[in-house]
C-alpha cells in the first residue's frame, strides 16, 4: 500500500468513491433484473419464511413476507424464545440494507490510489487468486496476517478463525455489549463458566448503573419486553427503577428516579450503598453464609472506607440518597442490581457483590447463570505471537465493525502499510472503502444462519435458518469462498477449512443438536415450558422420527431451544467451592472530577454517546433509522447536543434551534436538546458519523461529529468544547 | 359491528421507534431527506412527540398517529368526502377523491393528517420493498394511519373464507404487532370483556387533547404509579 491515506483523506474520498464507480449503477440493474425475474410470475402470491436478524448479537428470530419470492416486510418470529413475535427498529430497518441500491455486484479490486473510487469488477476466480497468492507469499509466517471481525459464538465464526489462525493470523475480534462482557468478572466471582443472565422482568425494584435498559442491554428486544412486563403486569406491584447515569438518557428519563453520577464514581455509590446495609444489619448475614468466605473483612473495608459522607462528598448524592437507596433496595420484595456491559470491572465487581448481599442470585427477579451453550467453539489453534511487525494482509469479516475496531491503536497504522487489505461486506461501507479487494458475501436473507444468540434467557438457543431468498447479485457464501481461498493456499489453512459452504456447516450443526437428544425446535408454549423446567429437568420434543427430521423442523422453525436449566446453580456451585470472595473494594478516589481541561476558550465538558440505531457504522443504507435521529425532540438526519437549561440560556437558544460546537480542532452545527437536570458545564453530543462511502443516505449525513477530535479521543472521554448560537 | 380502538401504556412504551418503522414499511410511507425533514415534511404516519402528560413532570415521548376520533374535525371540513368517519370507528381517507385543498390537515388538532408535497420516490432497486396491500399516494392527497385498514380487509377475507366470523385476534395494526415492549393493544372498544375496553377504562387512562371533544379512540395509559 504505496498511496499515502490518512484517516481524514480516506473519508474525503470516500465521498468520491461511490460517486465514480459503477458498482451502484450496476448493482441497481441487477437487483432490477433480478426483480424482473421475480416479476415474471406477478402471481402476488404471498409466502412466510423465517430467518435470523444479524443487526446485533441477540440474533432474534425473523419472519419474512415474501411476495413472489421478494421479502416485503420482516416481522418477529413468534416461535423465537428471544423476539417472540416482536422486532425492534434496526431489525425491521434491516430489509433496506438487502435493498441498497449501492451493493456491490460483485467482487472488485482497486485499480486507482486509494480512496480515489477506481475499481474493477474481476471474476470469482481472479479475486480468490488475487488473495490466495498473496497469502501463499506470506507462506504462514506468524502476525503477517491480521483478521478482524465481531465476536460471534457460531460454527462459522469457528471456521473463519481456524483458517487464518492456520495462516499464521492474528484473529481480533470485537465484543458486542452483551452479557459476554460481564463473563470474565462474573466467573471471577462465583466460579461458574456461563454468562449471569437476569431476570429484569420479574424484579420489583431495579437499581441500574448505567445500563441502558431502555435503549440497548444485553439482548435488547428481550430487555424491552422484559422491561414493559417489570413496569406493568397484572396481580403484581408495578416495578420501580432508579437509574444512575452521569447523562440524561433515555433510561434515566424513563426511569422513576435519576441520580446523576458520572460512570468512573458509580463504584463509589455501589459501595456506600452495602456500606449502609452492613452498618444498619440489614443483610441475612446467616444465609449467605455458606457461600460468601470474606464477609467480615469486606464489611471492615467497606464500612470504613466508604462512609455516608466520604460517599456524597465524592459522588455527589446527597446522604439522606444514598441512606434511601439502601433502605428501599431491602424493603423491596425483589431488589436487583444491574450494570452496563462495558462497565469497569471495579464497577462488575462492586454491583455483584451488593447482589449477593441483596440475596439476588438464584431467584425470581435476581440473577441466573446461564446454562453453557450446546455449541463449544471449537478454537484450534491460538494466535500468531505478537511479534510487534505491522500485518502485511487485512482481512474484514463485519466491516459494520470496522468503527469501533479503528478505535484499536494499531489498526489505523496497519491499513497504511498494509500490501493488502480486503472486505467481506456486501456494502460498500468505510472498511470496503479502504480495501484493495472486494469479496462480497450475501446479506442476511441470502444466508444460511446458524449462531448463539446473546445470552438473555437462562435455557440454551441457536438460532437456524435457511436462506429465504436466492442471491440477487454475484456475491458469494463465506465459508465458500474461506474453502476456495484455503485450497489454493494448501498446507495447513486447506487442512484447517473442511467445509465446503455454509449449508454443509449448518447441516452438520443440525446433525449435531439432533444427536444431542435435548431440546427442540423453536416452539410458542416456550415460556410454559419454561416456567415447567424450573421444577423438572431435560425437555425434548419429539418433532419427528428421524434426526433428519429434527434437523429439517428446526430450520423451518428458526432455531433450537432447550429451556432446562438447573435452578440454585450458583449456590450450589459456591456451596461447592467453600464460599466465594467479594474482592477488595477500591480506595475511595481522590481526584477532581473533571478529567478535562477546560479553559475559557473552550469552557465546556462535552461528553459523545452513541444513539440508538447507529451503532452499524451510521446504518449507511437503512435510511428509515436517519429518520430516527433524536426523535422526539431534535432534527433527525443529523447530530444534536444535549445542553442544561442554564447552558442554554448563555446562548439564548431553545429545543430544535441550532448551534455551532466548537473544539480546539473543529466545528459542527447540531440541533439542541435542552434537558432537564444535566449539569450545567457538561454538553452531551451524539455520535452521528459521517459515513461519505456507504451509499446514497449516508452520504446526506454532511457534518460529521468527527471534525471535533479523534473518534477514540471522543469515545473515550470529554472534550473541551464552547458553544455560538446559529 | 367492532369499534376499534388503540391503548398505548406509556409506563411501557420505550420510545423505541419500533413503531415507526413497522408503519412506514406496511404502509408504503416513503422515506425522507434531511431536506424534506428540515422543511418540516417527513413522511411518517406515527412519530413520536413530545408531551407534558398529567402527573408526569418531564416530557413524555408520545406515540401519536391518527386519534380515530369518534367526532372528527377533518371530516367535518373536507369538501369532498375524501374523509370520513366509517362504520366501525376508522377514519377513512380515499385518495381518488382527495383534491388536496388540505383543510382537513388545518382542522386536525393532532397534525397527522400529512399532505404529499411532492410524488413518493423509491430508488428503482427498493420497488420490491412496496406492500402490494397498500397504494401508493400520489402527489397533491393527503395521506394518514388508516389502522392498518388493508390487514382488516384481508381478516375479513380470510375469515369468510375459513367460514367464521371474523375475531379480534385476526387483526393488528403492524406497529401493535412489532411493539417490543407490549405497551400497544388494539381490539374491540365496545367488547367490554376486551383487554383494550378494559385498559381504556383504566384509571391511568387519559385521551390526548380530549378536552377538544373529539373522542379519540386512541387512549394512551399515564406513566406512573
């Protein structure tokens, strides 16, 4: 990679890449042909298929409406443990995406500089060639080749890293906000290799530090349903949460009570809340007993370290608060604790713990360990040595991660040097807009599915599916093309890839759960089922005869579920290890609290989240999500800022007006928010990027939230900001 | 005869724009720009607005589409009976006999009787996306939420056809049917033993802009204890 690219430029051209290429004229002829062939029958007939979401991890079951053979509209799949029935916003957007009338036809390489938008349609065969022979130029040595993708637990995910593990790879996968970020401090402190799964439905008061329940956790269509049935569900008290968030998000509005703590003193909050349970005796200290082996030495560091008045001195919350929370989080009938998935583990730690003392694990409304999976990926081989030499050969699987994964320090770096880098998007997005070979696999509704979705119920789930539509362009099956490229290479990565596509991978994967002789095909009395499992073990239905059989009625019916999982898990296996250990609270944080350094130039602490809906690289072709944007208060199409009523009225601006933010590096016109409660000095701006190459839509996305600093620089922390009226 | 109606639990609903899309999708609503949206004409049959709801101090996103009043004021003004209150409670709007003199979009007090300022476009590849149950709208009619008045159609069809009389479960708007969080339920309002009759006569329950006596057959649930 001789052209000189830098971050900025490349989103410069980026712009210009999809204006020049013929990839979108072309893909638009071939998605009309193959239209035309659908057409040709115009019996309107009508038909249901169902699929897999792939917008995130919680891999909900879908519906498809088909009309002569065309999807039209995609529901939940009321047979999915995880949707039933019901599909968030980014799943239903996700029908557009097959749509997107810049697809790339087909594979591609790059004729021009980069980012100049100079591409070549080539064949099959010439593009998998291209890759095999630079990969056999490498000849296996270690960290030559870098691999990227978003963590997944499926057989496919599996191959993928064999592969180019057996390349000599180094595979970098991103973890999703799931319940697998918690995984590491939960198995830490009870010793059980599972996810914590929790039961949010069922508790009565719910004690969030910074989880956004109503926006993305965990599983966010299971937590939204899960969410509506905590609030209202008839014969029980309606549940109350209290939120604890340093911005006013949509949770903290939702929620009954928000108390303002920025995430890096939330831990302290936790503490002086179970500092105040020990010193009013107010936990069954008999009953945990037999499963916690340091309850006096946490008690002696907690109750000195963290008292009342330190608490609100270094929090913020006032002490007749912090007494409350803790007297209302006994009183309540089921009090749960919960946390984002990207808290610190010091914060992991401090919220579990204050679980535990609220006796929350193993009951309704508390915390479940999740069963492990059926499905162990099968991880041969380990990464190449990290040898600190700058990979040679990229490789994208999920370029809608291509954002978060730049944020990676050696990545950027990498891409500049690299000699080739390559994309298996079916877009032409930001990380297709950097590669110098296209390999576009089918989008989700052309695929066969078969993956693990993100932990939300305590039973076991692998969502199946066939394809529901053939290909509509020249792109091709992943592991199809992982088989080609690995048997032209030969040695160890042909030995490693056994599968010649995804349908065999998944066919044997059905072969597998039918043999397990547990569970069954999705089914709609699941939640019975489930209910039922929790006093008798194992389930199975028997759905046909033969394991073929079994396999055929679990695709058709979109995934396999087993809802047997043994209650009292944790305190048997706590009971089993002699007791747990909290570990030792931190010492309670001295420094000021703006980490920033403002000056009058610059006199505001702005602080980036990222909205709903645009966490896949903007949704460059879903442009039904654009029109969420801030909704109900700003514009949609673009950025806001979120200011305090006292912020702006220095401006002497109001809700839906604009204004000019400003950094030591750039400028961005957004559309204001006023909320209520934000402290004053501190704006919220959401992260709504520019996406120049990902099509059509995105591109009217002009003002890009990164002219104000490095996307880690506002990922990572605040900026110093000032703010003009327009 | 049935007389739908749409309770909206605001304790549940999430503010998830869930709704929304499911809407635009079943309804063939075609999608914006940030120009169309700047000039204040997005095209969506359901957005959310901002509200002060009683006894709830801060804004509440509020789910609004078309109330369904029982006494409309836009059929009142429409000089062609493009609009008009049907049988069982649904506002209609045919759009052949729509001259978009957009007095009924004045009358609404809800503003979500839309007008097409200009023709629906759909780039070519996206024509496959379009609901063959519902027609496109022309340039110069005003279009809103029929209540997915289309899948009522086809209920009725289908339930003729199986030779039964048609049931409350045999019809849900899309956005009823998409909800994640169950904060929407739509059915019968004069069945009393309807779990939409029932929450309507809640003590949470509260019609937006009631006082203006145009009977909605939208009721929304209060936040709250």
């Amino acid at each position: 990679m001789n052209d000189h690219l830098t971050r900025r430029n490349f989103l410069f051209y980026g712009g210009a890449a999809v204006a020049g290429v013929t990839l979108g004229q072309v893909a638009r002829r071939q998605i009309a042909w193959a239209d035309e062939r659908a057409a040709s029958r115009e019996s309107g007939e009508e038909r249901w298929a169902v699929s897999v979401c792939r917008e995130c991890a919680a891999s909900c079951g879908v519906q498809v409406r088909l009309i002569d053979g065309r999807p039209v509209k995609l529901e939940g799949n009321p047979l999915c443990p995880v949707s039933r029935g019901r599909l968030c916003a980014k799943g239903q957007a996700a029908v557009e995406a097959y749509y997107d009338p810049d697809r790339l036809t087909g594979p591609a390489k790059r004729i021009g500089p980069h980012g100049s938008g100079t591409w070549q349609r080539i064949s099959w065969e010439e593009a998998t060639s291209l890759l095999a022979a630079r990969l056999k130029s490498t000849a296996g040595r270690p960290g030559e080749v870098l691999a990227v993708a978003a963590e997944e637990t499926s057989p496919a995910a599996d191959v993928w890293q064999q592969v180019w593990r057996a390349a000599g790879a180094r595979v970098h996968s991103t973890t999703g906000a799931t319940a697998g970020r918690l995984r590491e401090r939960w198995a830490a402190l009870t010793g059980i290799a599972a996810d914590p799964s929790f039961d949010l439905e069922h508790a009565s008061y719910v004690l969030s530090f910074g989880a956004p329940v109503v926006e993305d956790w965990l599983s966010p269509l299971w937590t939204q349903r899960a969410f509506g049935r905590f609030r209202r569900s008839s014969g029980r008290p309606r549940g109350r949460l209290v939120q604890v968030e340093g911005r006013k998000s949509l949770t903290a509005r939702k929620a009954d009570e928000w108390i303002a703590v920025p995430a890096d003193r939330q831990v302290v909050l936790v503490y002086g809340i179970a500092a105040v349970l020990l010193r009013e005796n107010r936990i069954d200290r008999e009953a945990l007993r037999p499963y916690l082996r340091n309850l006096n030495d946490f008690e002696q560091a907690v109750t000195t370290r963290f008292t009342p008045d330190e608490v609100a001195a270094a929090t913020g919350v006032p002490v007749v608060t912090v007494l409350r929370l803790a007297r209302d989080l006994v009183s309540a009938e089921r009090p749960l604790v919960i946390m984002a998935a990207d808290a610190s583990r010091e914060l992991v730690d401090a919220a579990l713990a204050l679980d535990m003392l609220l006796g929350a694990f193993d009951r309704p409304g508390g915390i479940h360990a999740a069963t492990p999976p059926v499905f162990t990926p099968q991880t041969a081989g380990a990464d190449a040595p990290d040898t600190g030499a700058a990979p040679r050969v990229i490789v994208f699987r999920d370029s809608a991660e291509f954002r978060s994964l730049a944020t990676t320090p050696d990545l950027e770096p990498a891409l500049n040097t690299a000699d080739l880098v390559v994309s298996f998007s079916p877009f032409l997005d930001e990380a297709a807009s950097v590669a110098d070979l296209l390999l576009p696999t089918h989008t989700a509704l052309e695929s066969w599915h078969a993956v693990v979705p993100a932990t939300c119920v305590p039973g076991q789930m692998m969502a199946i599916a066939r394809p529901v539509t053939p290909p509509a362009l020249e792109t091709r099956d992943l592991i199809e093309i992982l088989k080609t490229v690995s048997d032209m290479v030969g040695g160890p990565m042909a030995a490693a890839c056994t599968w010649p596509s995804s349908e065999a991978l998944v066919g044997d994967q059905l072969a597998r759960l039918a043999a397990t002789h547990r569970g069954g095909p999705y089914t709609s009395i699941y939640e019975t089922e489930w209910m039922q499992q929790l006093e008798r073990g194992g389930w199975w239905t028997a759905a046909a005869a033969t394991e073929e059989g079994i396999g055929d009625a679990i695709a058709t019916a979109g995934g396999w579920a087993d809802p047997y999982f043994e209650a009292g898990q944790i305190r048997r296996r706590l009971a089993e290890l002699g007791g747990c250990s909290f570990p030792a609270p931190p010492v309670l944080p001295s420094a000021p609290l703006s980490p920033v350094i403002l000056d009058s130039l610059h006199p505001l602490q702005m602080e980036t989240f990222v909205p709903v809906g645009v966490n896949r690289l903007g949704s460059p072709n879903q442009p039904v999500l654009f029109e969420l944007l801030g909704q109900p208060e700003a514009r949609p199409w673009g950025p806001w800022v979120e200011l305090s009523p006292e912020t702006a009225r220095t401006v002497d601006v109001a809700t839906g007006e604009h204004v000019q933010v400003e950094s030591a590096s750039g400028a961005l016109e957004a559309s204001v928010v006023i909320v209520e409660g934000m402290p004053p000095g501190v704006v919220a701006l959401a992260f709504v990027p520019a996406v120049p190459t990902g099509g059509r839509w995105a591109r009217e996305i002009v003002r890009d939230v990164r002219s104000l600093a490095r996307e880690d620089a506002l990922r990572t922390g605040p900026v110093a900001v000032r703010i003009a009226r327009v | 005869m049935a007389r739908w109606g749409l309770v909206i639990d605001l304790d549940r609903c999430t503010a998830c724009q869930a709704c929304v899309v499911a809407c635009k999708h079943e309804n063939n609503v075609p999608f914006s720009t940030p120009a169309t949206a700047a000039a204040g004409r997005l095209m969506t049959w359901i957005q959310l607005v901002a509200v002060e709801t009683p006894s709830h101090g801060a804004p509440t996103a509020l789910p609004l589409m078309c109330q369904q009043c029982d006494r409309p004021p836009c059929t009142d003004v429409c000089p062609t009976s493009a609009t008009y209150l049907n049988p069982e409670g649904i506002v209609a709007q045919i759009y052949p006999r729509c001259i978009g003199c957009r007095y009924c979009t004045n009358a609404c007090p809800y503003a979500v009787k839309l007008f097409n300022w200009h023709t629906p476009e759909w780039p070519e590849s996206m024509a496959p996306l379009k609901n063959p149950d519902v027609s496109v709208r022309p340039k110069g009619v005003v279009e809103k939420c029929t209540f997915c008045h289309h899948r009522l159609m086809r209920a009725r069809e289908q339930a003729r056809a199986d030779g039964r009389e048609l049931s409350s479960e045999d019809y849900v708007p899309a956005c009823v049917q998409t909800c994640p969080a169950e904060a929407m339920v739509f059915g019968d309002l004069d069945d009393p033993n309807s779990e939409v009759a029932v929450l309507a006569a809640s003590s949470r329950a509260f019609r937006w802009m009631e006082e203006l006596g145009t009977r909605p057959k939208v009721v929304y649930l209060r936040e709250g204890e």
